[in-house]
C-alpha cells in the first residue's frame, strides 16, 4: 500500500518554524534535481517561478512549468514538482499560525481565490509587469527571512499580505477590495466547511443549502460570482479528489472506495468517476499509480 508523505513542519529543521522561503535553484541543488515523492503538506505554500521546465502536479492535475508563473498548494493538497532543468524562483511555506501571530485573519487568506483546495488549481502566468511586482516583494521577503532584524516576522507578515493581495488581483475573478468580511465570503465558507465535513455521506447542494438556510440558486449564484464555478460543481470536486486520493494512496477497492464515499452501489460510483473525470477508476488507478 503506497502511503502519502505528509509535512506537518514547515522547517525540518527547526520545529518552531511557521514560515520558510527558499530559492528554486537552491532546492534543485539540494535533491540533486530528483524530484521528490507526491506528498502533502499541513500548512499553505506558495511557489513564485520566474523559469522553469517541467511539470507541477496538484491533486493529479498536472501544469506546465514555465516563465512568470505562481502556484498557490492549499493545506492538504498532493502536490510534486518535476524539473526537466534548473528552476529559477522561489517557494515560500507558512502555516495558519503564522496568519495568526502577524495580525492576518485566517478568513482573510479564505477569502482569495488563491488556495483552491480541490479539484483545478492552475497558474497564474502574469505579464513582466506583473512578475517584476510580485519577485520585488520576494527578494523583501527573501532577504528580511535571511536577515536578523528586529520583528522580522512582522514586517515578512506585511509583505506577504500585500503579496497575496497582488496576486489576487491578478486572478480578476474576486478583486480584494477590504478586509471587511461580507455575507457572501460567509456563505462560501459556510458550504466549504460543511461539505468538507459531510461530503462523503451528502452529495447533493440542496442538502447543503437547507443547512445553510438559503435556496440552492442562491448558494450557486453567490458561489459561481465569488469562485467562478458553481456550489455542485466545487462538491463534485470534493468527492472526485478524494476518490483519487484514495486511489492513489491506498490497496482499497474501487468497491470499497465508492462506500467509503457515500455510494450505495459500485457501479454508482464508477459512473459518477467517469461522468466527472473522462475515465474510469480502474483507469486512473492503472495510469496514476506506477
């Protein structure tokens, strides 16, 4: 049985650590370029590359590696980076406690649609102008990390907000405007919290709609406006993720698997597998696991 590697540490190195930033080029050197294993991590990561070849896999979707791209890993995520060459960027990791310590609410970081915890999660490819801003803030961040100044933390929190700010901005679909949190941003994490609760026994919006005491137009309409797809289709995703988690990283059968997630028959399952995905779970598992 193949078992996810799980990092529940931003730093190996040192337990107390809540945030680390390191050069692309540095961690290639390091591994020798060998990419490591598919694993997850229990804290958020951003990675800024300025030049790269090769592919990044998230949740088993993979990317090309290219110029002037940000990947944004959510909590939880499986993710792996395979260089064909050196990359040139930089990978930055900080936990929720960070978020907590340097005054940047949690709901903030919720609020962006930056950290997409299932199902696509592409990236951003920004213009000179855009990148130039955003490797600005990095070398900042980058050399206050390497530096001993006074309330360095801070000051890295500050610059790392207003990263994520940018970033979002970039993305268009839900512009940060303040940090005053809205009914809508409510809602949306209202659902997320619900359905990551209940999605194995409840697969349909309206259950979650009754929950949240709104209609499911309403849920869809609010969810496609702010995220960019629909409440059914973010719940789908959920399931269809965690079918391949389980795929991927465990001997159970696909029978075990579709009851495990909520599915009375087999064949409901495999169906709901293909109609989400293209291809069946047997098929997955024969491409994916090798």
């Amino acid at each position: 049985m193949k078992t996810v590697k799980t990092y529940s540490e931003v730093n190996s190195e040192i337990a107390s650590a809540s945030f680390i930033i390191s050069k692309m080029e540095d961690i290639y050197i390091k591994r020798n370029g060998k990419p490591d294993e598919p694993h997850r991590h229990n804290f958020y990561t951003v990675i800024v590359v300025k030049k790269a070849k090769g592919i990044h896999k998230i949740d088993f979707n993979a990317y090309e590696l290219s110029n002037q791209q940000l990947f944004f890993v959510a909590p939880g995520q499986v993710h792996q980076i395979i260089e064909d060459e050196k990359s040139v960027g930089y990978a930055m990791t900080f936990s929720t406690q960070f978020l907590i310590d340097n005054f940047i609410p949690v709901t903030f970081v919720e609020s962006l649609n930056l950290f997409q915890n299932y199902g696509q999660s592409p990236p951003l490819t920004l213009s000179s102008e855009q990148f130039n801003k955003i490797e600005n803030l990095c070398i900042d961040i980058f050399n206050l990390f390497i530096s001993e100044a006074q309330m360095k933390n801070l000051s890295i929190g500050s610059y790392l907000k207003l990263l994520l700010i940018e970033s979002n901005n970039i993305c268009l679909i839900n512009p940060i405007e303040s940090d005053v949190d809205t009914s809508g941003d409510n809602l949306i994490r209202s659902f997320k919290k619900a359905v990551d609760k209940k999605f194995r026994s409840e697969h349909s919006t309206s259950f979650y709609a009754n929950e949240l005491y709104v209609t499911p137009d309403h849920l869809n309409r609010v969810f496609k406006g702010r995220v960019g797809k629909t409440a059914k289709e973010y719940l789908q995703s959920r399931i269809i993720t965690e079918a391949k988690r389980l795929l991927y990283f465990t001997s159970l059968t696909n029978k075990e698997i579709g009851y495990e997630l909520g599915f009375n028959e087999p064949a409901n399952f495999s169906a709901f597998f293909k109609k989400c995905t293209g291809y069946s779970p047997s098929n997955f598992k024969k491409n994916e696991v090798k």
